[in-house]
C-alpha cells in the first residue's frame, strides 16, 4: 500500500484508561504507528509458524490455547479498529466493552487451522491499516467513551499494537521460540 507517513503524535496518559498503559507503552516508540500496525503481521506469522502444529490446540493451566490467542487477537482487533472507526468519524455515542473469554469460547478457534486463523487476522489487519493510513493528527486525537472510558482514536492504535506485542512475548516464552 502506498501511502505518506502517518504521525498521529503518542498518546498521553488521560487519552485512555488506565487498563491499556501497558499496550500503549509497547507501542509508545513508535513514530509512525500506521507503519508498526504493517510491519506487525509479519512478526506474528514468523513466530506462530514455529510452533509445531499439535501443540497450538493444547490448553495448560487454564490458558487459552494458541489457536485460541489467535481467534482473540482478531476478535480484539475487530473491536478495537470499530472503536477508532466511530471515534473518528466524530460519532460520540458510547460503545460497551465486550468480555474476551465469552468470545473466545463462542469463537471455537480451536477447530480451525492456524493457517485460517492467520490469514483472517492478516485480512482484519490489513483492514485496519487501510481504514487508518491516511490519518491526520486532528483525527487522531477525536475520542468517544468505550466500555465507560475515554479513549482517541491514536490511543487505540497504539493498543492494537501493544496488544499484539504483548501477546507475542507471551507465545515466545510459552513456546519458546
């Protein structure tokens, strides 16, 4: 995709709740977050296609499954990308929060193949950054409230980027790769 540089400026604290300092502080170093947002997909794939195939199904204590990270990575991004997409489109009506763990066990992950669940992210994704690749500062700093919060629509960019960071160390030191 052609595009100019994205700066939408970093989020300050009070342009989110304080649940998502840690995903925005992974995020925080980076200038173009659009860029980030692109580059992401890649690191995600190459880490799940190191894990061998019969253990992204297994649960141990309690955790979800990898196929199951995945499913709740898309769902995670869907929201978080409608969120920004109303927020910057001045809609202010606020939206609800949803409960990621109901998703995940209605989203049945682990009877798709992790190709699928790869490739449904990468197209969700990749949505994302079309929707957002020609964001301008003004833009980005519109916000509405989402799950009783206040929260920008930059902010939720750097969330969608930290949120996947985060869960990428998780994998790496769960799987070891």
């Amino acid at each position: 995709m052609i595009r100019n540089k994205c700066m939408t400026g970093r989020p300050e604290s009070g342009e989110y709740a304080n649940y998502y300092e840690g995903y925005v502080s992974l995020a925080n170093n980076e200038d173009d977050i659009i860029a980030a947002l692109e580059k992401q997909l890649e690191e995600l794939t190459s880490t799940i296609r190191r894990i061998p195939d019969e253990t992204t199904k297994e649960r141990t204590e309690g955790k979800w499954s990898l196929r199951e990270v995945i499913g709740h990575l898309c769902d995670a991004e869907r929201v978080f990308c409608y969120r920004a997409f109303r927020f910057s489109r001045n809609d202010r009506k606020e939206l609800q929060g949803f409960e990621q763990d109901d998703y995940v066990r209605e989203g049945d992950a682990n009877q798709r193949s992790v190709g699928e669940l790869l490739e449904e992210f990468s197209l969700i994704r990749r949505s994302t950054v079309a929707t957002f690749g020609h964001i301008t500062p003004e833009i980005g700093m519109r916000g509405g409230n989402a799950n009783g919060q206040p929260i920008t629509v930059r902010s939720l960019l750097y969330v969608m980027v930290g949120h996947v960071r985060h869960h990428i160390k998780i994998i790496k030191e769960r799987y070891g790769v």
